[in-house]
C-alpha cells in the first residue's frame, strides 16, 4: 500500500507530496496524522531550511476532506471522531501560518475547503493559473472551515459573503486578488518548479516571493474586479434575508444567478456562512476564526442538513437535498449568532 503524504529530503528542502490522486487528494485521518508529525519534526531539523507541499495527480492538490468519512462519522453517531479530526486540521492549518521556516505551496487543478486550508495558510502560496478554488460547504449543510471564514473575510469589499453563500469557485488567475494566493504560474512550469528552488534557499517568505514572481509568475488582473459592484451592493446588507432580497431586486443578470445558487444551498448553512464571515472580518484573526468554525462544525454536525447534504451531493448525487428548514426566514439565527459569538 502506498504511502498517503509522501515525504522526502532533497538536501535543505523538505517536500511533502499528497499522494490519494484517485480521491483527489481528500484528506483523512491517516494523511492528516502523517502531516502534523513530519511538519513538527522539519521544524526541529537545522537541516530544511524549505519546506514545499504539493499534491499528486494531474487533476488536482486537494479537494478537501473526506466527505463520506464525514457522512458515516454523523451518520453513525460518532461526531466526537470527526470534531477530533477536524481539531487536527486546523491545528495544521493554523501551525503553517506560523511556522519557523518558509513553507511553499504549490496547488494546481481542483484546490477546495480542506485543501485551500493547507495551500492558502501557507507563507509562500503558489498557484496554477487553472485551478479552481473555492469553499463549496453550503451545498452540503456545513460551513467554510479550515480558516477560510478569515480567507474570505480578508477578500476585497463583500467578496468573502458572496462566495461563502453561493459555494461558488474561482480561478487561480482570481486568487492573488481575492488573497487566496501569491504568485500564479502557467501549469505546465509548476511540474518542474520543485526542481528549481535550490538556488532560493535561504531567502525569507517575501523574498520568495518576489523571486519567484520574476522568474515565472505573474498576478494577473482578476475578471472579478468588474464584478465588485454590484457584489458589494448585494452582499453588504445587514442579514442573510436581505441580501438575498438585494439580489432579487437587481436587473444585473448575475445577481440572478447568485440569487439562484444561495437557494440552492442549506439555508442554515447559507446563514451560518454570512455570520462567520462578518464576525471574522471584525476580529480578522485566523486563529480566532479557527475556533469558531469549530464551534459552528459541533453545532452544525449534530443538524440534520450536513448528512443531507453530503448524501444528495457525494453519496446518492441525486443532487436534490431536502433542507430542514427550507428557508432563511425558518433559520433560527439567534442561535447560530451565539455560536459565531461564542463564550
């Protein structure tokens, strides 16, 4: 049986390899066990002075956890192992944004939830023009995890509530504007880029950067930047409810669209994604945000939307979950809005 993180020393450069390309790359228990050690232990080692963190498989770095993990974890009544796992993930995701020494990410292809938890938190964040990035967890009955509430929250205008209650993606080329990212390169230089970093050893997360930029990247102007108009206009109303209303009574043909996706979606979740953001947008603290999503995962994961969610989208793909409640005027928000606030 192969190895789920693969990982390898190339002189001072510690690389770790997602390696379940056949799941995309989703995380599990094992992998996320796997990470936490090396990641602890190259941080002790005064021999990686770089540690770099790709994905296998041409069709994508991560494409978050493991959604039917999840299901059997809720399902079964064993919400205490996956409220563990998720501690774990966000324990890694929050350690990789301070860690000791320069960590690059380098995502391509399919890069959501769990996965921008470990590309995105990064201090180095490389990214392929093609991938498509995202928090999608409305469509299944959850929240955005993984810090990226704060991700979002940091977005420019009211980006961060726009696709945090659609679940809509984006692309790579979009990243570095929305600050999902730093440096964009072409698909075909990131195979080869691993290869490449021996000569930037040494230099700081900024220099990085920089260096990198010069010699094969880009941050290309954003589609979405057209787009923040009538994005802010809609999405900066006061609850849930009202910006659905905002949308709705908008002539621009993507606020339709918008409209239709949020409708779409778990209205708790839909709710509970609108709160996390304005409230880590207040505090704009990753770790803060990080132990409100976990709140909100062992509140949410105990409703019964989640198993809906992920049996309608991932186990039967009927693609038709029946929401309880159905609407955002049902959605006992004074309680979600305890939780975002927590103790």
């Amino acid at each position: 049986m192969s190895e789920l993180v693969v990982s390898r020393t190339l002189g001072p450069i510690g690389h770790l390899e997602l390696n379940r390309p056949e799941k995309l790359n989703a995380l599990n228990l094992e992998m996320l066990s796997e990470l936490d050690v090396v990641l602890r232990r190259w941080a002790d080692d005064p021999q990686i002075q770089l540690v770099v963190l790709t994905g296998r498989g041409e069709r994508g770095f991560c494409a978050g956890g493991d959604i039917a993990a999840f299901h059997q974890a809720v399902t079964s009544g064993d919400h205490s192992a996956f409220l563990q796992l998720l501690e774990l993930e966000f324990r890694i995701d929050h350690f990789l944004s301070v860690y000791p020494k320069p960590v690059l990410s380098i995502a391509h292809g399919i890069t959501m939830g769990g996965g921008i938890g470990l590309a995105s938190h990064a201090p180095v964040r490389v990214v392929t023009s093609d991938a498509r990035m995202g928090m999608p967890e409305a469509r299944i009955g959850y929240t955005p995890d993984v810090g990226g509430s704060h991700l979002l929250a940091m977005a420019p205008g009211h980006f961060g509530e726009y696709f945090a209650m659609t679940a809509s993606s984006f692309t790579g080329a979009d990243a570095p504007f929305l600050g999902f990212a730093d440096v964009v390169i072409d698909p075909q230089t990131a195979a080869g880029l691993l290869d490449e970093l021996d000569d930037l050893v040494g230099l700081e997360p900024a220099q990085l950067i920089s260096a990198l930029e010069l010699l094969h990247g880009s941050v290309p102007a954003s589609a979405l930047q057209a787009e923040q108009g009538w994005i802010d206009h809609a999405f900066s109303a006061g609850t849930a409810e009202q910006v659905l209303q905002r949308l709705d009574e908008m002539v621009h043909p993507k606020a339709a669209e918008a409209a239709t996706a949020i409708r779409v979606n778990s209205p708790t979740s839909v709710t509970s994604a609108f709160l996390a953001v304005r409230r880590a947008r207040e505090e704009a603290l990753l770790r803060g945000a990080l132990d409100r999503e976990l709140r909100l995962a062992d509140y949410l994961m105990y409703l019964p939307d989640l198993a809906e969610g992920i049996r309608a989208q991932v186990i039967d793909k009927d693609r038709n979950p029946a929401w309880e409640p159905d609407t955002l005027a049902a959605v006992d928000t004074a309680r979600l809005a305890e939780v975002v606030q927590g103790p």
